[in-house]
C-alpha cells in the first residue's frame, strides 16, 4: 500500500488565517523531519461550520464537539473525493472523545491513513508560545498516527492508551500525553524509535 501525496488542511469556521498558514509551517516541518517534503504536497481545503456537531443541552460538555461524529463526516468526504489526500481538520471548539460509554476531552485525535483532528484554541491565543507549542506538539502526534504510529510489531518503549499503542518515552511527541512545553519541536519532536519508523513507512511505502 502506497502513501498518498497530499494533505489537506480543513478548518471549522471560525479559525483564523494564522491559525491556518501556522498549522502549514508546522505540517512541513513534521514532512523535513521525516525526509519526505518533497514526496508529500500540503494543501488548503475548505472551512466547515460544525455546529451540529456542537452540544447543545446544558451539560458539563455543552460547548463540546463530538470528535468522533466529526471523525466520521471528514472520513465519509474523504471518500467521496476518492480518498487522494489526508485530511487535517483544524477546530477552536473544545471536543470529546468516547470511549466505552465515558467521554474525555481530547485535544487532538488522529487514524492511520485517514484523518487528523487537531484542537487549535481560540484565534487570538497563537501569539503565545504556550499555545503554538501546543498545536505543533498535537499536530506532530496526530500526524504520526495517519503515518501508523506506533507500528503493531513494535514492542519496545511502548504504552497502551485509550486501546492505542504510544511510546513510552516522555520526551517524544508519542508520549499519550503530549507534554509540548518541554520538549524541542523545532529539532527533535520524535524519539529515536518513533523517527526511524516513519521514516522506514515513507521508504517501503514509495
Ligand atoms: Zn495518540
Ligand atoms: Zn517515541
């Protein structure tokens, strides 16, 4: 199975236009990273409003989107556009992830060969280092999962969560948790192991 040579980046509405050129500069570094920039082209897509993906009843997640419903409708146009790019949603609304019958607020989601989701706040908060270490630490994440991280033949340095397999190194991107404030994303947001898989995917892949 060969990868495909564009991603495309979606926004929900909303979503400013730094967020968007930010979240470009940040998906070419994560493809000089992995060596393949020049296999791989980034586009822009379309913006989205997703309010019926919002929760409107007064509960604690009022205001909260369903990454999973949101998952499915950006996967189902994917397909209809014959499935030629991989999807990176941006949104500034928080969202919710489901796992057997529990929600937790994610700030990112992301599956092998689809689609990325990726939490980039309110528009005025990119100015802060904080937030931008945020996004390129989730974004970098995400991205490693539609890349398939972690490989199921891995065994080493590698932790389960929410029924995924992670590394386990703190100091990597991969980590469940992305810990972006204290690790060097501009040079190494990826451990060793992780870097060396992705890089093996894009050359038996090409
Ligand atoms: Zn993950
Ligand atoms: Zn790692």
């Amino acid at each position: 199975m060969k990868f495909k040579r564009e991603i495309q980046i979606f926004w929900q509405m909303g979503v400013s236009s730094k967020q968007i050129e930010f979240v470009k500069w940040a998906i070419l570094l994560f493809l000089r990273h992995v060596r393949v920039e020049d296999k791989i082209e980034v586009t822009f897509g379309q913006s989205f409003r997703l309010s019926k993906y919002k929760q409107k009843r007064p509960s604690e997640w009022k205001g909260f989107m369903d990454a999973d419903k949101i998952f499915e409708f950006l996967k189902n146009k994917q397909k209809i556009d014959g499935n030629k790019y991989y999807s990176v949603l941006l949104v500034h609304n928080k969202i919710f992830f489901n796992q057997d019958g529990e929600r937790s607020e994610i700030a990112g989601l992301g599956q092998s060969d689809a689609v990325a989701i990726v939490h980039v706040d309110q528009p005025k908060k990119i100015d802060t280092y904080y937030t931008r270490a945020y996004i390129v630490g989730v974004l970098m994440h995400e991205l490693g999962h539609i890349f398939h991280l972690i490989n199921e033949s891995r065994t080493y340095n590698v932790t389960l969560y929410k029924g995924c397999k992670h590394c386990s190194r703190k100091t990597c991107v991969m980590y469940p948790i992305v810990i972006s404030t204290g690790l060097d994303l501009e040079k190494t947001p990826f451990c060793f192991s992780c870097l060396f898989e992705l890089r093996n995917f894009f050359i038996e892949n090409d």
